[in-house]
C-alpha cells in the first residue's frame, strides 16, 4: 500500500471520528426538571391552579389520551388568555367549557389528542390532568349534535 491509501485511510478514519464526535455531542439533553419550567418562565400553568380555580387556556392548547382512554391536558399548559375555561376539581381533574364543541373535536382529532399522553408530554405523562367534563358532557359523542 502506497502513501495515497495510507492517506485515504487516514481521512476516512477521521471523518468517522469527526462524524461520531458530531453525533454524540449533537444531542440537547432535558436537563431542567418539568416542576421547574413556571420559575423559569415566570408563567401560570394548570398545574398551580387549586381546586375550584377556573382560568382560560388558548384553543391550541395540546390534549392527549390516558392509559384509561380518558382525554387529558398537560399540566404545564399555560393558564391566562383564551376562549377555553378549565376549572380544577378534585381528584386532579378538570372540567373544560368550549363555545363550540363540534370545533373542538375537529380540533383534537387533528391535533392528534388521541395519542397517548406517556409520550405526547414532556413527563411522561406524569402531570397529565384528566378532563372530567367538556361543556357538562362525559363523552366526545355527546357533544356531537349528530352522532
């Protein structure tokens, strides 16, 4: 083997070096723990609401599905403007009052809410809050006018 295919190796084994450098160190890790993110930011979430308190959330708030098929929010969702009302019931539930609900559930179906909330949050789920009702309803059905 001649010098050139000592130097072609030599580049190729460094650009393999430089590629898994590249690799390894390319990742952002979530080094800030979730119960953290409101002092952070500064910001009111679900989560720091007590029972009873009712707050507007925006209509592009995320939702997700339980382990129990239950639809849920994100706790970490921002509380403060928005045409949606969320009020904290006991058992770390909310109810949820929309002005048209055939909208939400286009809303929610397109937002791919139906996805699981163990990978859809940040937590892993773990700060999810359940949604008891939605405009006094327990189901999505009910508040189809024509199921």
């Amino acid at each position: 083997m001649g010098q050139e295919g000592v130097d072609m190796i030599f580049r190729l084994a460094l650009f393999i070096w430089a590629l898994s450098a590249t690799v390894v160190s390319a990742d952002v890790l979530w080094d800030i723990p979730v119960n953290k993110i409101g002092t952070i930011t500064g910001k009111l979430y679900i989560k720091d609401l007590t029972v009873g308190d009712k707050a507007k959330i925006d209509k592009y708030s995320l939702f997700c599905t339980t382990k129990n098929n239950a639809l849920a929010i994100g706790g970490y969702t921002e509380i403060g403007d928005g045409d949606y009302l969320v009020q904290l019931m006991p058992g770390n539930k909310i109810t949820l009052t929309v002005p048209d609900a055939e909208e939400f559930i286009k809303k929610i179906f397109s937002d791919e809410s139906y996805a699981n909330c163990d990978w859809w949050t940040a937590d892993k789920g773990a700060s999810s809050v359940v949604i008891d009702s939605i405009n006094g309803k327990n189901k999505l059905s009910e508040l189809l006018k024509n199921p």
